[in-house]
C-alpha cells in the first residue's frame, strides 16, 4: 500500500471516470483524453489523441449546438452543458453532454480547453420516446373531432359523385340533354373538390405535427403553418367548449429546430380544454396570438378564461409526471417544456385562481430567419 505522501496518479484515476475527461489546444485539436472518455464513442486514446475535436461529431454545423460550441471554440470561451450527436465507430449515432472552459497562462493568453462530456444516450432516446408518446396522445385528445373533420368533407365527396353519377345515367338515357346536365353536374363537382381540399389540408396538418414531433426537420418552417396545423387539430373538440380566435400579429419564418412548435402548441391548447372541462356548462375563449420583438425575438401566446391555476400548482406544473388531473399523464407540459428550451426559448405561465390561465412561448431573435412571411401565398 501505497503511503500517505505517495504522488497521486491522476491518470489512473481520470481513467476510471465513467465520462470523458479532455484537453484541447487552443485551435481545438484533442491533446488528451481519459481511456474511458474515447471509449464512448469506440476508439483508443491515441486514435482521439491529435485530431480535431469535432470530428466525430454527428450532426455537422447544422444544429444550434454546434454553432454554439463552434462560436466558443473560436472566441476562445467557455461553453454551458449543450448535447451533441457523436457518430461512434460501428455507426451508431450517441447524444452526449459536454462543457469546458478556457485555460490561460499566467498572462492571461488562451493556451487550451478543459473539458468533461457525458454519454447520455438513454437519457436522449427515454426524451425521444416519451416526445413521441405525447404526441399520439395528445393527438388522441382530440381524435374524434377530428375523424368528424374528415368525415364530413368525405361524405360531401361521396354525395357529390353519386349527384354526378345520377346525371350520367339521364344523359345516356336520353332523358336529358347535356346542356342540363353540366349546368347541374359543375358546381356539383365543385363543391366535390373544395371538400377534397379540406381533406388534404387535413392531412397537411397531420404532417405538420408529425414534423413537428421529429427530431429529422432540415428545413425552415412558417410560424403561421405552425399555428394552422395546431389549431385545425384542436379546434374541433376544443370549439365544443369555447371560441378559439388566432390573432397573429406576426408571421416570421423561423429556423428548423423551431418545427415542434406544432406540437408544443397542441399541448397547450389541450391544457386549455382539459381545464375549461372543468367549467361544465359555460361558454368560454380561447386565444391564440403573436407578436415579434426586435429585440427578443417571437412570443406565442395561449390563453383561456377557464378556472386558473392555483399557485401551488403552477410551481410544478413543467415538472414531468406532475398532474391535477384523474386521467392525466404529466408529460405533456414538460415535453412542451423540454422541446422549448431545445430551441433556446423559455415557457411561461402566469394565472389566477378564477381568472384563467396564459401560457407565453418565447421565441429568441437568433431563431427569426424572416421578420414577416406568408406561406402558401398567405
């Protein structure tokens, strides 16, 4: 056994640590890592040893966290616990936590990074599942209302064919001439085609919130589209109990980590009407709205005049699996939640016992591609 004053072996030890231990040079080139660190992601140390930081990162540039470490790196500072994708050698794509700081000479001269990172892959996928969770349920929420959305439309199409139909047979019957018959058979087929278009805006809807609950987006998306898509899903059940009014005071594109709006907006919207349930038998309003701040970004507003929350409850109620409610699940707000911070931005909710409830989403400006942007020729 070794004595008391004995030299510690720090390397021995950093080599049990169940993370990545590192050290970078100041342009960013691995000069040390612990064995268990370039275990996570399947190499030796000295395959990690003398390449570039970022090289087995997964996601490129392409995300908010690679721009922020990028920046970091670059400006010689230090970077908060952000999660990045790491592509390890089978192939296999792994989420880890990672932070470091600056290292500087006595003269204050940049001449490194510290750094720890985590592997919190199941911690990553257990998000990705309970997101995808609540996105089926809260779909459920609101499945009725909307199979009556398509319903309709869909029987407007069969009813219409079979007018058409009808028309055919008494022209090749000689009943009737063909002048008589597309003057009837016209705007029969057009009422056909506006609830064909009701139908695929439906669907449009339901890609949207599938998008919206994927991690895949690649492309910018329309805070409008967002918004239609949430409220079309909701509105049929949601209207049973109030009047839903959209005021968008701003219509900005914004960058694709943004997409699961959609559902964060869902989520809200549900909220209200598992809250306005509670107020049986009166006619309530529920509202949506936007507004852009050149200096804060885009804030979504959703609010209700339903019975409030009681201040003991909104301390917890982002808190996973916190619920009031007999058939609750507690995940949808903290999803909502954790999907909103992923974009940089901040939930808030303010309320009063009998004076409902007002939850604002907080966009921040660096996710504005475009202050003002109609899409779909909106």
């Amino acid at each position: 056994m070794a004595p008391p004053d004995a030299p510690l072996d720090t390397h021995a030890i950093l080599d049990r640590v169940p993370a990545a231990i590192y050290r970078l040079s100041p342009d960013a080139i691995v000069v040390y890592i612990n064995r268990s660190g370039a275990t996570i992601a399947g190499y030796s140390q000295d395959e990690i040893v003398g390449v570039p930081f970022l090289v087995h990162v997964a996601d490129a540039g392409d995300s908010p966290a690679m721009r922020a470490i990028q920046q970091a790196l670059s400006a010689g500072e230090g970077c908060d616990w952000t999660e990045v994708k790491l592509r390890h050698r089978d192939g296999r794509i792994i989420t880890v936590r990672t932070t470091f700081a600056p290292l500087l000479d006595a003269q204050g001269e940049l001449i490194g990074f510290d750094g720890i990172s985590v592997d919190v892959t199941a911690e990553a996928e257990s998000k990705s599942r309970l997101v995808a969770m609540d996105s089926l349920m809260t779909l459920g929420l609101f499945a009725a209302g909307l199979g009556h959305e398509v319903a309709t439309p869909a029987a407007s199409v069969n009813l219409a064919l079979e007018q058409v139909r009808r028309h055919l047979e008494d022209l090749a019957s000689g009943r009737r001439n063909s002048q008589e018959v597309l003057a009837e058979a016209e705007p029969t087929l057009d009422d056909a085609l506006r609830s064909i278009r009701d139908i695929a805006n439906i669907v449009e809807h339901l890609r949207v919130l599938a998008r919206g609950a994927s991690s895949r987006a690649r492309t910018p998306v329309a805070l409008a589209d967002l918004v239609a898509a949430a409220t079309s899903l909701a509105g049929p059940q949601l209207r049973r109990r109030a009047t839903l009014e959209v005021q968008l005071l701003a219509h900005p594109l914004l960058a694709t980590e943004c997409a699961p709006l959609t559902l964060v907006l869902l989520n809200l919207l549900a909220n209200a009407q598992q809250a306005l349930a509670e107020s049986p038998g009166a006619r309530h309003h529920v509202k949506v709205t936007s507004a852009h701040n050149d200096l804060e970004g885009v804030t979504i507003t959703v609010s209700d005049d339903g019975p409030g929350i009681p201040e003991e409850v909104r301390a917890h109620i982002f808190d996973p699996f916190f619920t009031t409610k007999r058939d609750g699940t507690g995940i949808g707000l903290a999803v909502s939640g954790e999907l909103v911070r992923k974009m940089g931005g901040r939930i808030e909710v303010e309320s009063e016992v009998g004076s409902g409830a007002t939850f604002r989403v907080h966009i921040p400006k660096e996710r504005v591609l475009a202050r003002e942007w109609r899409s779909h020729g909106g």
